[in-house]
C-alpha cells in the first residue's frame, strides 16, 4: 500500500498521467494540429526528466526536499 501512496504523490507519476490524458483526447480532436499536443508531451518529458535527475541528486547527495515528517530515517 505504501508504494501506492509513494506513486500518487510523485510529481513525474501526475505529469505522465496529463501527458497520456492529453494525447488520447487529442488524438480523437480531427481538427488538433499532431505537432501542438506532440510538443506538448516533449515538454512534460523533459520536466519528467529534470524531475527524476533532481530525485536521484537528492538521493546520492543524501540531501531531502520534503517536509520533516515525510523524511526517511
């Protein structure tokens, strides 16, 4: 259960969540140009990204940005 939990309060998990939201009702919208809401998906990969690089930092530095209480033992 607490993986769960973990997943629904990461950053990346929701930013994917849009990206995959965007593309299925995109793709059903005929007159959508393909190259807007690719772009878009290029732009939530790459804060994906910069997200996960800031996680494993954190983790390898041994330094945490979270609250006190969410700070692992």
């Amino acid at each position: 259960m607490e993986g769960i939990l973990s997943l629904l309060k990461s950053r990346k998990f929701w930013l994917a969540m849009v990206g995959v939201i965007q593309t299925v009702i995109f793709n059903f919208i005929p007159d959508f140009p393909e190259a807007v809401w690719q772009t878009i998906n290029a732009l939530l990969l790459a804060l994906i990204a910069t997200y996960a690089w800031e996680d494993a930092a954190e983790k390898r530095g041994g330094t945490y940005i979270v609250d006190e209480e969410d700070k692992p033992e």
